[in-house]
C-alpha cells in the first residue's frame, strides 16, 4: 500500500472529487465537498479495500489524508 494508490481509491470513491484533486497535506475538513456522508463512505472504503476498522473518532484525529494514511498503515 502506497500513499498514490490510497488517495486514487479515495478518489475513485467520492464522486464529487476531482480525480488529482486529492494531496498528501490535504485536509478533509478544508473540502467544500466534505460532508458527514463522506466520513462514512470512508470508514466502509477502508474496511472492504484495506480491512482496517476505522471509527469517526479516528477519522476525527487524522487531519490531512496522509494522517488517514498513516493510521489505516499502522492497522493494516
């Protein structure tokens, strides 16, 4: 697993972003397409591709993708 192909997944899973939108240093909270919706999305995302269980408390820890990264890599 690698930072590229983890955001690509991300992306890939959330229509309303940009493919190539998505950084490293990209906070979620910073999107105007972030809603609460993409918070779940996420924990499933990361559930079915990396089977890592994540809580909205961790996701509310991680501030920028890399952090989400990080944390789904340090369970995986």
């Amino acid at each position: 697993m690698d930072i590229t192909s983890f955001i690509h997944s991300i992306e890939n899973e959330i229509e309303e972003l940009t493919p190539g939108s998505l950084k490293p240093d990209t906070e979620f909270s910073s999107l105007k397409e972030w809603s609460s919706m993409h918070v779940l999305i996420l924990i499933a995302l990361i559930d079915s591709e990396y089977n890592v269980t994540v809580n909205g408390s961790d996701l509310q820890q991680c501030k920028s993708v890399n952090d989400l990264f990080n944390l789904v890599k340090s369970r995986h």
